[in-house]
C-alpha cells in the first residue's frame, strides 16, 4: 500500500475542500485513513480592536476565552461532518483533530508525526483575513518544506 495515512488540514476554504476531495480520491484506490486537523489560535479569531479597548463590558481574556470556544466549537461541528458524514459517504474512513493554539504550520507538522502520515494533502490557500478559522495560506509553502512525509498541494 503506498498510502495508510493522509492527513488534510482543513479550514473550511474552498482549497481546502479541493484538498480533501483529493485526499478522498486517493484512499479510495489506497484503502487509506484520513486524519483532518484545523488549528484554532488566537489570532485568527480575534477581532481588531477588541484587545485595544473599543469592545466595552466584557475583559479582553473573557473575550478571547469566548471567541476560542465558539471558534472550537465550530470548527469540531464542520470537521465532524466532513468526517463522519462526508467522507464516509465516498467510503473512506476518517478521523479528525482541533488543536487549539500554537503555530499553525508547527501544529500540522507534529500532526502529521502523531499520525504517522504518509501524505499531507493541503490547499493552496487558506481563508484570508480575519476569519473564525485559518488554518492555511503561506502555510503550504512551510509544509512543503518541512515536512518529514510526501506532500500534495492543491489548487
């Protein structure tokens, strides 16, 4: 078998869909299992401004501590679907995992370690700006380079 393992990190942009159907296209003729993963930090959640003052009755640690569980907690509700019903669906297996804080690249990197991946299978692109979960972006590239496994990048 050439693959067992692929890991996709997914932010829910449309790359990173592409990434997955991919990823989904190749356990099919590998009878491999899919590992999803997004990163939850603080940065990608965080609305400018909120942490300078201009958000009023509430701390900025509550704040934040607020805006990283909604985000977590959407993030658990999209991976359990593209997991659970999505990729099941196409007849693969696949797990999944939210890691909350850290460097995102980083965080992908010791994952796929963790994991045991054969193949990272990872979009282009990620979302841009300021949005509830980024997990991509110029994040690819440092995948690419880093990464102790084959990596696909997908368009």
């Amino acid at each position: 078998m050439l693959y067992e393992r692929i890991l996709v990190p997914f932010d829910g942009s449309k790359f990173a869909k592409r990434a997955l159907d991919e990823a989904i296209k190749i356990a099919q003729n590998t009878d491999s299992v899919l590992y999803l993963c997004t990163v939850v930090t603080v940065s990608n959640v965080i609305p400018p401004g909120s942490l300078l003052g201009f958000t009023k009755n509430t701390s900025a640690s509550s704040l934040r501590s607020r805006l990283i569980k909604s985000a977590k907690a959407e993030a658990e509700k999209t991976l359990n679907y593209q997991a659970s019903v999505y990729c099941r669906s196409k007849g693969v297996k696949a797990n999944y995992k939210i890691i909350v804080n850290g460097n995102v690249a980083e965080e992908i990197l010791k994952t796929a370690k963790q994991k045991l991946a054969d193949l990272i299978v990872i979009g282009s692109q990620g979302l841009q700006g300021i949005s509830r979960i980024k997990t991509l972006g110029s994040v690819s590239r440092k995948i690419s380079e880093l990464a102790d496994c084959a990596v696909l990048i997908v368009r």
